[in-house]
C-alpha cells in the first residue's frame, strides 16, 4: 500500500508530455519563461519533422527564436531557466537547431546547461 502511495506521489507530480501547439509554444509566462515548451518538447521532437525545415518555416512553426546571429549558425529556443537566489540563472535547458549554408535545419539537440 505504502508503495501505491509512493508511485502515484511520484507521478503526481511529475510534468506530463503534451501534444506540441505552436500557439502555446509561443506563450510567454513570468519573467520572460515559456511555461508550456518543456512539456510539448518531447512530442515535438518525436512527431514533427524539424531536419529539412526551411528557416522561415521554422519561424511559421516556432515563432522567433531565443537568440540572433550566432556564427556557428545555431538558433536555439529557451526552454526554461532556473534561477536561485539572485537575477542569474544557475540551469536551464534549450532546443538548438543548426542551419546549414541554404538556412534548412541540418540537425538538431536538446541542451542542459
């Protein structure tokens, strides 16, 4: 019974995968956050094609990204920051996405920091 108990705590609380919206992608929460990405992630990297996605259809499904001219040809978008107890983040976690010379998604990674 106590291990029921411990397993559904447990669950409980853990977030839930929800399908991938772009509209809620795009919400901004406090503080600049994105509360609904880290739960949409997972699907949109398991049921979305983004390798071979154009940039500007990149922008049409995700909306701008969280950075601007890297030289590496990196867009990322910030999935969320953890911050302690002053205004610099100590984690957080980002989707980034290479673009190759014709600007078409080459490859792409999840990145905790």
């Amino acid at each position: 019974m106590l291990l029921l108990f411990l397993w559904s705590v447990v669950n409980g609380c853990s977030k839930q995968e929800t399908k991938f919206d772009r509209h809620q992608w795009a919400v901004v929460g406090d503080l600049g956050s994105f509360p609904y990405r880290e739960q949409m992630l997972g699907d949109l990297a398991k049921h979305h094609q983004l390798k071979g996605l154009t940039y500007t259809q990149l922008l049409d499904s995700l909306g701008e990204p969280s950075n601007y001219g890297e030289p590496d040809g990196t867009i990322r978008y910030l999935i969320f920051e953890g911050f302690g107890s002053d205004i610099d983040p100590e984690h957080g976690k980002t989707l980034d996405l290479t673009l190759g010379t014709d600007s078409v998604v080459t490859s792409y990674k999840v990145t905790e920091w």
